[in-house]
C-alpha cells in the first residue's frame, strides 16, 4: 500500500505542476466552466503530447465533472458518445491503403483508425490521480443515460416522441468502451483478496455493510455476526487503483452439512461451531460493490480463490456449496401460472398454485405441503428447461454458478421465508456444489453445449413433473 500511495502523490505533484500550463486551471475559470467548455478540454487532452500537462487536464476535467448536476452531467456524455466516435472517413481511406497493400503497418492503420476516441479520452482520464474510481461512477451516470436514450421524449407540448436510435447506438458505443477498456484494468491479475473481519478498519466495514445486496446487514451488531465468530468468513477483492473500495465480496458460513435455509445462518442466536469441527463452507452471499463495473468478471476468481485459501486453513473442508436466492423464479412461474398453455405445470398444479395469492400462505402447513408438491417440479424445470431466447438458463445467478462449472445440488423449498425471500422466489432458495473435481468439465459442458450440470435429485423433481410418455424420452436422452 505504501508503493501505492508513493505512486498516488507522485502523479498529484505532476498534476499541481501541469495545472500551470494551462490557464484554465484557474479556479475561478474551473467553476465556470459549462459543458460545451468541458467537451473542448476533451478534445485538447486527447491532442495533447505533454503527459504533465496530460495528467493535469485529466484532473482539471473530472473534477469539473464532479461538480455537474445529473442534467450536465447526461449532457456531457451524450456529446462524447455522438462527437467521440471512430473516424469514419479514416477507416474508409486505411481499409483502400490495406486492400492496395496489405501489410502489418496498413493493418495497424487500420485498428488506430476504427478505434473510436472515446477510449483513448478514457485512457487519458486515467491518468490522473482517483482517476479510476471516477470513471467508475461516470459510467453509473451512463447506465441512467442509456435507460433515458430508449425512452420516448416529448416536446414541449407535451407530445410524446420517438426513441432516437442514432445516441442509442452511440451510447451503447460508449458504454462498450468503458467495459472494455475496464475488463483490462480490473483483469486478475490486479485484484487483491483480503479477508474482512472485525478489525478491518472500520470505513471499509461501513462499505460491506452498505454495499450487501443479497441479505441486508441490519448495523453493526449484525456484521459482527457474519465477520467475527470462528464459523463465520468473509473475502473482498481490492484493486490498487480502489485501495478502499472493495470490488466484490463473499459471506461464507462453516458448517457440518450443506445447509438448506437462510435463517440459521443469519440467527441473532446460535452456537457458533468450531472452525475445526467443520466440514463444509456455505458460500451464502455474493454481493458485487461496484456498479460501473457491471460486465467485468470477478465472481468466479474470487470463489475459486476463497476455495483454495480455506482449502489451506482447513483442511478438512470438502463440501464448497452456495445457498442461493432465485430472483427470477416468481415472476417467470407466476407467467406461467397465467398462461394457457402453462410450460413446466400441469392444470392440476395451477390450481395447486393459487395458493400462493393467499398471505402467509407458507405459514400454513397443509397449504404449504400441498405447494410443495407443485412448486418444485416447476422449479425443477425452470432450471433445465426453460431458456433465453439466447438458449441460456433464465435465472441469473443460475447462469453465474453454472458458468463457474458448478453443479445444480439441490432445491430448497422455504429456504428464505424473509419477505424479499417470498416476494422473488416464494421462498425457494437453491444450492450449487462446487466439486473440485467436476468443475471443469461441468464449465465446459455448459459453455460449449448449454449443458446444465444437475444433481439425480433434482433431476427426478423434473421427471415427476412430466407427462409419462415425455417422461420415459427424458430417460432415454
């Protein structure tokens, strides 16, 4: 860390120095500055071969940035997705010189004239110092442009319009060139795993605390929970440019089974079992903390990284296995439910279903037995036969772990009886094993053939839910 900070205040002495170079760093032209102000400092850092001058304009730019409100801020992207583009008119006339004479140089002509601007703007930005972590949140601003870039605008008579298709495309454009040019930064070779526990200084605790996304921390005593007693683990991943902002972080609970339900695991009261007497850790929740990171990878280094750390401390650990919500599940099953040709449920198991439209309807033991019997054949074929238009299973985190070659183990009914447990799953939670032995393989069945791993009890939940004569072709597949 201490590298890093040398390295930090390095590039800031650099900047202060190139500050002045430039006249507009001034601080009274700064805070004048307007968008269109902002664009033409754009174009003269991405023209500029002074790198001081360089890191200083980069800062100078952000920092104004900073200070724009949502509107300007929507403005200023909107212009670089539409004026920061590739060069047309260069492509054009590198692809005619390559045609005429192909060679390594005309090709390289080529690449720097269909690569659009935007990424070298991007490039310099990061050169200045926190640079990284502000176009991390500039991208956030992007991801609320291109929602707004769908939507119809209306004029000034109140009259609704049409989507315009051309800053669509540019903001897809753009956004492409955020996540690829991130996919290099963020690569695995640059992220750090630290374990978090109780005496991880406490603005980083404050982050995990605000950052989970899969089962909320109440406070303080609630994380000292997750983090301190000796059954209990969690890992972060950390990137030199975001000393104290963790990536992606995992819960993990040891225990001697693979468990089936969230609220043991989350009790204000229980027994925390010795590390030693361990058997098998539950990977219960995977909460990325970085939103302008979406389409970069690091769930699956960082589970297979923990799995090798905890292999290492505990020996004895054999079974790595999730406990892991549906977010999909009610929404698709209750289409289904509605649907007149229902795909995974029989009428009989419709009717079954309205069940579920009754409140606490999982508090009552004879419903809930009776939906039982319904809903995990359902769930059964939800997660091997129903698929995106692109043939991938529909459920997200289904596709995560699957892609990760883990296998679908097991599915639990009333697994989270929490209401956001009940209002997108009816409860159901799922385990995926991670069997060192069978992750490879089960990754490359699923990447190359769709194929998803699946354990014979799940397996049989399916076949349960089929038609005989469906039934016995299954079996013969």
């Amino acid at each position: 860390m201490a590298a890093i900070s040398f390295l930090g205040d390095l590039l800031q002495s650099i900047s202060d120095r190139g500050r002045g170079l430039i006249a507009f760093g001034r601080s009274d032209a700064l805070a004048r500055a307007s968008v269109p102000d902002l664009v033409k400092l754009c174009e003269d850092l991405i023209s500029r071969r002074g790198e001081a001058s360089g890191v200083a304009l980069a800062r100078i730019i952000l920092d104004r940035y900073a200070t724009f409100s949502g509107e300007e801020r929507h403005d200023f992207l909107r212009r670089i997705a539409l004026d920061f583009g590739a060069d047309h008119a260069g492509v054009e006339s590198a692809i005619a010189a390559y045609r005429t004479a192909p060679s390594r140089a005309a090709l390289g002509h080529l690449h720097e004239a269909a690569e659009p601007r935007s990424q070298e703007l991007i490039r310099r930005l990061n050169l200045a110092r926190d640079g990284t972590i502000a176009l991390v949140r500039m991208r956030e601003d992007l991801f609320s442009l291109r929602d707004a870039a769908k939507v119809p605008q209306r004029d000034a008579g109140g009259r609704a319009g049409t989507p315009d298709p051309a800053l669509a495309e540019a903001v897809e454009s753009l956004d492409s060139d955020f996540e690829h040019l991130f996919a290099s930064w963020f690569n695995r070779g640059f992220l750090v795993l630290r374990r978090i526990d109780w005496t991880t200084p406490a603005h980083i605790l404050e982050k995990i605390i605000r950052y989970e996304a899969v089962h909320a921390i109440s406070g303080w005593d609630d994380l000292r929970r997750r983090i301190e007693p000796p059954d209990r683990r969690c890992f972060a991943f950390f990137h030199p440019a975001l000393v104290d902002e963790p990536l992606i972080f995992v819960e993990v609970a040891l225990t001697t089974g693979i468990a089936s339900a969230i609220g043991p695991i989350l009790a204000h009261e229980r027994q925390p079992l010795a590390s030693r007497e361990a058997t098998a850790a539950i990977f219960y929740s995977i909460s990325n903390c970085q939103r302008g990171l979406a389409g970069v990878t690091f769930g699956n280094f960082l589970i297979k990284q923990v799995v090798e750390d905890l292999c290492r401390e505990m020996p004895a650990l054999k079974t790595f296995v999730t406990l892991s919500p549906v977010p999909g599940f009610r929404a698709w099953l209750d289409r289904e439910r509605r649907a007149d040709a229902p795909q995974g449920l029989t009428r009989e198991d419709v009717e079954t279903l309205r069940l579920l439209d009754q409140p606490d309807w999982h508090a009552d033991k004879a419903a809930a037995d009776a939906v039982r019997k319904a809903l995990l054949p359902a769930a059964a074929y939800y997660f091997l036969r129903a698929k995106t238009p692109r043939g991938k299973p529909v459920d997200p985190v289904a596709r995560f772990h699957l892609g990760n070659g883990a296998r679908l183990e097991r599915l639990n009914f009333l697994g989270d009886v929490s209401p956001k447990g009940v209002g997108q799953a009816y409860g159901l939670m799922v385990n995926y094993l991670y069997d060192l032995g069978a992750i490879e393989k089960n990754h490359e069945t699923y990447a190359n053939l769709g194929t998803v791993s699946a354990s014979i009890t799940v397996n049989r939940e399916l076949r349960q839910n089929l038609p005989p004569a469906r039934a016995v072709a299954l079996a013969e597949t």
